[in-house]
C-alpha cells in the first residue's frame, strides 16, 4: 500500500476554470469558447505557470488580440474570481488520507503570483506537508526534472506515492517516473481507484 499521495491541485483539488470570470463579458457562447481557446489559451497560462511575470504575459497577449486588450488586462483582477474553491469531494479523499497516517504532498503547474490566493481561499491546501509549485521552480509539468525535483525536496519513494493528475500527459510522465498514477476524472473515481490500493474506503461516510 503506498504511504504517500502527491496531488495535482487545479481541476483535482482546486475548481478553477477561466469561464468563470469571462462568461459575465460573452452574450454568446461561442465566442466565449473562442477567447478562452484562442485569445486566453491553455499554452499561455502555461508560460505564467512557469515563471513568466503576469504583467508581461498579458503585454505579449494584448499585443497580439488587441482588440481583447481590455479583457486580457483584467486577468489577474478576475483571477479570484476563476476560483469557485475547493473540489469538496476531492478534499473529504485529502483528509481522509491525512486521518489515516498518509504522507500529503503537491506537485502543481501554478503561477506564483496567483498561488498565494488559492492557499487563502483553500483550507484543505494547510494539510500537505510540502506543495511544489511550478512558478517557485521554473519547472512544469510533464518535464521530468520537476518530478525529480518533488521526489528530492519531499524525500518521496515513487514506488510507494501513488501521484493524482488530470492531465493524462502529466499522468504518463509520472508513470514513467516511477510513481504509481491516477487519472483524475471524478472524485467518486478517485475514490474506487484509491480504495483498490487500500488507502481509503470504497463509500464516502
């Protein structure tokens, strides 16, 4: 049975989605979808994961979809407000675990100017022990040197941390590291994949 579980945090633990905050600017829909997939794409919040500074992030953007500029410049107003909190059914599984003597840890692609909000707005985030954070290391996910680098700063044995992801790549990655991996869809997934290693019960009570 694994002693260690190291969780992904956005879309695992964490409800965050952009939409949240943009849907309030788009009467239509599609072009909602648009923005976020063109204007505000995944790949560019990437580079902010990374290390990149917000501010120049979004100049680089502004300057490509100028006419998106005054939406762009809002990203880290609205970034509150593209967290909805936490996923609960993923934090009853967190603090089950923690009740049980597993060891908590977090490997996330996070922006570091925006991973101080999350950790005011998210208790259960106080139960890991350590959170590695992609925009303190300069390092995303699937590289491999960020998962060296949480098995060395958290002193983790792969062969018995099991390692919680959404992203099937990131998944893939810590598979290929080592670690025993689960693809998060549903918390109630979660759960039956969890209760299988015998690290949780199979019913929520």
């Amino acid at each position: 049975m694994p002693e260690s579980a190291l969780f992904d945090l956005g879309k695992v633990l964490l409800d965050w989605d952009p939409r949240y905050f943009y849907a309030r600017h788009f009467a239509d829909p599609s072009a909602l979808e648009h923005f976020l997939s063109e204007v505000v794409p995944m790949q560019w919040i990437v580079e902010m994961d990374g290390g990149k500074p917000a501010a120049q992030a979004m100049a680089e953007r502004q300057r490509l979809h100028p006419r998106h500029a005054h939406l762009i410049a809002r990203w880290l107003e609205g970034w509150p407000h593209m967290l909805r909190g936490e996923i609960k059914g993923t934090a009853r599984i967190v603090r089950e675990l923690k009740a049980r003597g597993t060891r908590l840890y977090a490997l996330t692609n996070f922006s570091a100017e925006t991973f101080p909000l999350a950790l005011a707005a998210c208790p259960t985030l106080s139960l890991f022990e350590h959170i590695v954070v992609s925009g303190h290391v300069g390092l995303i996910k699937p590289d491999p040197r960020i998962y060296a680098h949480a098995i060395e700063r958290c002193a983790l044995d792969p062969a018995r941390t099991v390692f919680i992801d959404d992203s099937a790549v990131n998944v893939a990655a810590g598979r290929a590291t080592g670690f025993q991996a689960l693809h998060f869809v549903t918390p109630e997934g979660l759960r039956s994949d969890l209760s299988a290693l015998r690290m949780v019960n199979e019913t929520d009570g």
